[in-house]
C-alpha cells in the first residue's frame, strides 16, 4: 500500500472508487501464492541462464511485479485473450504456458513456444489465450483492442486484457486505441503495469500526469489505480473490470503500482534509482512474502506445506531449465518456413 | 458578350462527368452564387454555382447527359441588354444521352446522407447491372489471358467498380470478412471504391474509423490474429505511413516469430503512387518499400479484372496483404469477365502484350506508359513484350526471365524513385538468371530523384513519360 499512497493523485474524484481487497479463499492464497512463486524462480533461473550465455539478446525480467499477472489471470474465462509487451514470461506462465516451452524459447531451442525463432519477446499460444510478447513499446495496445473487436463482431462475452507499462503509456497509439475502444464499445482491460521506471527514466521524469489510470479520463473511460503487490487488490479490482466489459460497457483502465526488482533488461546500469528504494520495497510490500504471511496467519497451511510447494516449484523450474538447456537447435531448415502459410 | 459557363472538374484527375441536373432554366435571373446545376462523376457529386450575373442564356448540354468533358461550355450567361440568340451557337463537345443519368440521379436523392455532398450510392446489384448494360469494350490485350477460359463474357467496368464488386462478393461469401478505414462507410469511401458497401453489409461489417491510422492498422491486425479477415482501407498509402510499423512488425513478422502458431489474414489496400496535383506527400509510391518485407504480399494490379481477381484471391489469402491501387487508374474501365467467382493466382505476371524484341516490365500505373510506348514502338518496327507484373512480391521472376531469353532487351518502368526500387531488384535478377542471354544492360525508367513537385510542368517531368520508355527501349535495342 506504501506505493499506492505515494502516487495517489488529490484531484481522484473522476476516478472510479477503488475496488475492495478481495477476500481470498484457502485455495485462491495458495494458488495465488504457487504461480507468483513459479514465475519468481522462473525469471531467476533465466537471470542465472543469461549470466550463463545460454540466453541470448534481451532478457526483461518481471520480478517484483508478479501479483498483477497472477490477480488478473484469476478473473479470466476461457476464450479471454491477453496480450503483453516484452517483459512477458509472468504472463505466459500465469496463462498455464509450459515453463519448458517457454525456457526452450530463451535458450533458442527447437521445443521453444516459437520453435526458437521469436525469443524471449515473441512467444504466443493460441490454445492458453495468450497472444504475445510484442516487442515495439506500445504496440501491443492496438492489438489487444483488435481482439476486444473480434468478441464483439463475434458477439460473444469474453473480454481482453490488454497490458503495457507506463512507458508504454505516452506512446500515441496507445490513446488512439482508448478513443476506438471508448467508441465501440470494447471488451478491453488496459492494465497499465507502473513500475515507476521506463528503463531507466523515472514516471516523474517522462510523464505530465503521473497519476496514469486518469490517462482514460478524456474519452470517458473509467480507471482506478491498484496496489499491484497486493494480489487481492489486483484481483478485486480485475473482477471489477471485468464485470464492466462483459456488461458490454467498454473498456476500463487498471493502473497497477508495482515494481520491478531487477534492471530493465539483462544489462542495467542501475544508476536511476538507488539500492535503499529497491530494498526497501522489496522488504515491505514483496507480493510473494506478504502472500506467504498471509496463508501462515490464516493457518491455510503450514510451513511444512509450504516448504513442499517450494520443493515442487523448484523442481519444476529445474527440470524446464534442463529441457531448455538441452533441447537441440532448431533445424536449419526452419530458417525459411513459417514466412507464409 | 455572353459568358460561357463550362463545365468543371472535381478533381485534377476527372475528365468527365455527367450533368446531372439543370436547376435554373432559360431566361431566369443568376446571381453569383447561385446554384445553377448539378453534375456528378462515378465518385461524387457536385453543385456548380454562378460566378457571373445576369440571365441564363442558352443551354448548351441537356440534363442527363453523360461523359461531358471538362471545360465543355454547358450554358451561357447574358448580361442586361443581351438576349438568347445573341449567344454563338456553341456545339458541346460530343456526349451521349443516358437514361441511367435520371435515374441514377433518383437514386443520389434517396441515399442516405453522407457527410459532404451528394453521394451517389447505388446498391452493387444496381451497379453491376448497370455495367452489364454497357457494350463490352474490345479486349485490349493481344495475348490471350489463360486466367479466363475462352469464350467467357466480358463485361465492362471501372477499376474502382472491379474493387467493390470484389471485397462485396467475398463479404457474402464469408461473415468473417469486414472492411474498416476512413470514410469507408457513409462517405461512400473518399474515393468510392466502397460505395454501397454499408448498405448491403450494415455498420458492423463497414466501418468508419477515426482519422488514426497506426490505431486501427493495428487494431485491424489484433482483429486478424483473433481469427478475422479485416481489409483496412488506408485513404492513400501516403498515411499509412503513420501505420507501417503495425504492418510490419505485427502484421508480417508475427507468423515467423511465432513458429507458425499464429498469423494474420489481413487486407491493406487504398490508392498508392502519383494521383495529380496533389505534390509530395500525396503522390509517394510505397511499392518497393513493401515488396522488400519478408511475409508480406504485395499486388499492384493495372486493370480492372486483375483489380477484382487479385483482391479476391488477397481477401482469401491468409497472409498479410499490400494491396496498391491507383487514383489515375480508379476510373478507368476495362473488361472483366462475368465469372461466379474469377479469382486469380497470386505471384503470377501477365503477358499484356505478346513481342519478340524488347520486353518492357511494369505494374499498375506504370502499364500506361508501357502500353502507350510499346504502340510507338510499332510503328517504327519495334515489337515489345509487355508484361504485367501484377504482383510484387513474390515476383514472377519466371515469366520475366522466359521473355528476356526471348527478347535479350529488358526496360523496367515504375513511377517510384530509382534508387533500391522494383526496377533494380527486376534487373539484378535478369542479370543472375539471364545474364548470357542479354544483349544489351536493362534500362530502367522511374520518377525522378526529388520529392514530387506540384507545379503541373514540374510534375509531369518528376514521372515517367511515354517517350522516355520508348527511349529506353530503343537505347537497349541499339536503334
């Protein structure tokens, strides 16, 4: 809540009201808790991979943020579409995309989701609703309005959630996407992940209006800013967005207040901000640990259970990071399919 | 002595129209401003107004007549003191009367509003009908089309006819196919080539946009991921430069970088190149600019059954397609085949003109040129084979390299610029794949190395002429 507090604007008033904490079941903390957990080690396995030189190019982390994936992921039925931009393997593994298909992809393998030809960026899975890994700053924001279109031609209730980061929040294609969607009416969640950081420059230092969830205001779209460390603000407030866009209503804007813990790709000068600000978040509002607190207050399970996911989730990313490491090259053959169909 | 009024263009591209309505008769008063007819064109309509005073002389061109030329006195205009058969008798120029025109006229009343003037906006049914009635023009083509099996009827219309019919036909074949963009819908598109489309299809399947086109380029390609078939009408190609990362990087690149998971049958189409008049942002060609993008398709028909074949096959195609027409060529008609369903390949170039000493390569615009030139060279004994590249990419590099090992001549014609364009990719790869069989090294002939100019001299020069391609292929036959 700290973060949501700094950046919390006076003049709110055109905002829609803040939704509630969810109140979680046992099942919901523990499953909440399993993939936050799942995605934490993943992308520091990849870091270690990276360091390694088994991971080439562009590796963007999402550690810090994992709360916002896994709390939207859980108001999702099947037939939503989500969409992201580069820092994307969260929201492949919160979509239930195989960690090993994914890591195969970071290594360049032939079992990669892209057969080793898209990269950390560029992965999708047509069967888990996941529609990419976009690597233009913003792009993906059109697109994701694109699918909202297709439910509404098709005429069906699903919705898509289209996420990007407040970087991506000042590119231009990103408010001629509000103003379609406003329009017709589209089932679109535009979750905008604030990390407070676009590489390296601050929100303060890059945008007019830093408070971004009004960023909807001039084409009537409702938005409300969300702790994103705290899964069930994130969830509460998805389940809310989400119930605007099945309405038929349109679209609604989630600025999450998150943090990323590591650099913006692989090589960071880490120059922008100091240790104290990382640290400081990292052992206030960690969304895993206050997750972990929660379930142990609540007697939901005990650290021996809890120890035993930790084991399972270990396990899991080890042997995703062996399959990623040995899995072949793709066949050189590939270089030239896939141009066309 | 009595003013003429003549009759005016609507574009710097019109050279004829219909004159529609007389609204002031013989003997009544005009004031300037006045509305006094009204005269349309397959495009738009528009209301002629007085710039003189005085009393309405004779009327030189009845109402409901067709193809009036521009500049064409219509009507005269006497000042006090002058009467009628004191006015010259003015022969107009020669024109045909129609009935269609009154009716047609009816029709413009009925439609619904558009935005800015009085759009015509027949339902497509209509229009065909319509171009059934007209006589079908004699095949231009000397060499037989083997995408038309013989003996098939020909009927005659515009290019701009050949799209609609096109995107309407494969619209009620197929529910996921839709056409969004600027003005596409009420406007009756800005340059009519959706016209009658909203009436037939409704505002779900043909819809305005706003005017932001890297918004709804992408938002049409997210649509295509989705499964659906978008055909997005860029209003030039020249703003589709606000979009071309969407096209590329989402649209073409999206199957490769998904291992084949995921791709996007997606239509990108609206007039490319040169119109007239319309100076350097307006008159861009974007054809090698796309014909260098792996996974995209590009097509750049001349004609209108090629127009109507290729954007069929292009709607179908489940690729990323470039679809470049052509404002010049919008209004220009040619013969299609009445054909259920003529669909044409893809990839595939077409002998326009059979030859057997020079073969001249161009598409879309540039065949004007071509074919114009390749009738010069007749008559100074030179026969050319011209060939219709129609697609761009992927070339036909078969049916060009098979007539240069005919010929051993080859002149490549394009109005973009010259430099990494079309022509030098056509003549590398005569150079790869014919080099033993050249007699002489390609020549090209392109628009001139400078941003288009407006001044009409300027402009004519900064384009390829006629006189340069028979130049051209004169220079490489040594003659």
């Amino acid at each position: 809540m700290a973060v949501a507090q700094k950046n919390s604007s006076a003049d709110d008033n055109k905002r829609a009201p803040a939704a509630k904490l969810a109140d979680f079941s046992k099942e919901q903390e523990l499953s909440a808790y399993e993939t936050m957990l799942t995605i934490r080690r993943f992308e520091e396995k990849a870091g270690q991979m990276y360091g390694m030189g088994l991971i080439g190019g562009f590796c963007h982390l999402y550690i810090g943020q994992e709360a916002v994936v896994v709390g939207m992921q859980m108001v999702l039925k099947k037939g939503d579409q989500v969409i992201t931009g580069y820092r994307d393997h969260g929201h492949m593994l919160a979509c239930g995309m195989d960690a090993k298909g994914v890591m195969a992809e970071l290594t360049g393998r032939a079992q990669g989701y892209s057969k080793g030809k898209g990269g950390s960026m560029h992965m999708f899975s047509v069967e888990k609703g996941f529609y990419g890994g976009h690597g233009i700053v913003g792009a993906q924001v059109p697109l994701g309005t694109g699918l909202a279109f297709a439910n509404v031609y098709r005429g069906n209730d699903n919705l898509s959630v289209t996420y990007f980061g407040d970087g991506a929040a000042n590119q231009g294609q990103v408010y001629e996407s509000f103003n379609m969607a406003e329009l017709w009416k589209l089932p679109v969640i535009y979750v905008i992940e604030n990390n407070r950081y676009a590489m390296g420059t601050s929100i303060a230092r890059a945008s007019a209006e830093v408070n971004l969830s009004r960023r909807g205001l001039s084409f009537n779209i409702p938005g409300e800013q969300v702790d994103g460390m705290d899964v069930r603000a994130v969830q509460a407030a998805g389940e809310k967005a989400a119930a605007w866009c099945r309405a038929g209503k349109g679209p609604y804007i989630l600025e999450m207040l998150t943090y990323r813990y590591r650099g913006h790709s692989m090589s960071d000068p880490a120059k922008y901000r100091t240790r104290e600000e990382v640290d400081k978040v990292r052992s206030t509002t960690d969304p895993i640990d206050m997750a972990r607190a929660r379930i142990l207050e609540k007697k939901f399970a005990t650290e021996d259970v809890l120890k035993k996911i930790d084991a399972s989730v270990r396990d899991l990313i080890n042997q995703a990071a062996e399959f990623a490491t040995h899995d072949p090259e793709p066949d050189v053959s590939e270089l030239f399919t896939d141009i066309y169909r | 002595m009595p003013i003429d009024i003549l009759m005016p263009a609507l574009s710097p591209t019109m050279e004829k129209g219909n004159l529609a309505k007389w609204l002031k008769k013989e003997g009544d008063s005009v004031k300037s401003g006045d509305i006094i007819a009204e005269i349309e064109t397959d495009k738009a309509t528009m209301e002629v107004e007085a710039t003189d005073e005085g009393t309405m002389g004779k009327i030189l061109v009845p109402e409901g007549t067709a193809d009036v030329a521009v500049n064409t006195p219509i009507a005269t205009i006497l000042s006090d003191g002058e009467d009628a058969s004191a006015a010259p008798e003015k022969k107009a120029e020669p024109a045909k009367k129609t009935d269609s025109v009154a009716e047609q006229q009816k029709k413009a009343q009925s439609a619904p509003p558009a935005t800015e003037g009085k759009a015509e906006a027949p339902a497509p049914e209509e229009a065909e009908k319509k171009a059934a009635k007209a006589p079908a023009a004699p095949a231009i083509q000397t060499a037989a089309d083997p995408d038309i099996p013989e003996g098939t009827e020909m009927v005659t219309m515009t290019m701009r006819e050949a799209l609609r019919d096109a995107m309407a036909e494969e619209m009620r074949r197929d529910g996921d196919v839709f056409v969004m963009g600027e003005e596409v819908a009420e406007y009756q598109g800005a340059y009519k080539v959706t016209q009658g489309l909203l009436q037939e299809f409704g505002d779900k399947r043909v819809i305005d946009t706003p005017i932001t086109e890297h918004g709804f380029a992408g938002l049409g390609v997210g649509a295509a991921l989705a499964g659906l078939k978008p055909i997005v009408e860029f209003m030039t190609f020249n703003f589709a430069m606000q979009a071309i990362d969407q096209i590329i990087n989402s649209a073409a690149k999206t199957l490769y970088m998904s291992g084949g998971q995921m791709g996007c049958s997606i239509v990108f189409r609206g007039p490319n190149g040169a119109a007239a008049r319309v100076a350097a942002q307006h008159s861009q060609d974007y054809s090698a600019w796309y014909s260098h993008i792996p996974g995209l398709k590009v097509i750049a028909p001349s004609n209108a059954a090629d127009a109507k074949g290729l954007l069929k096959a292009a709607i179908r195609d489940p690729n990323p397609i470039i679809f470049l027409e052509n404002e010049i060529l919008y209004g220009h008609s040619s013969p299609v085949p009445k054909l259920d369903d003529f669909v044409l390949p893809i990839g595939k170039a077409k002998i326009a003109r059979a030859g057997s000493d020079v073969t001249i390569v161009a598409w879309s615009n540039g065949m004007t040129y071509a074919l114009k030139a390749a009738e010069e060279l007749a008559k100074e004994g030179i026969e050319a084979e011209v060939i219709d590249l129609r697609t761009l990419k992927p070339m036909d590099t078969e049916t060009i390299i098979a007539s240069v090992k005919k010929t051993g001549r080859a002149v490549t014609v394009e109005e973009g610029w010259a430099q990494s364009g079309v022509g030098a990719e056509i003549a590398t790869r005569i150079m790869e794949q014919a080099f033993d069989y050249l007699d002489a090294p390609v020549a090209r002939v392109s628009g001139k190395d400078v941003p288009m100019p407006y001044a009409a001299n300027l402009e004519k020069l900064a384009l390829p002429t006629v006189a340069e391609v028979v130049e051209a292929a004169k220079a490489v036959s040594y003659k």
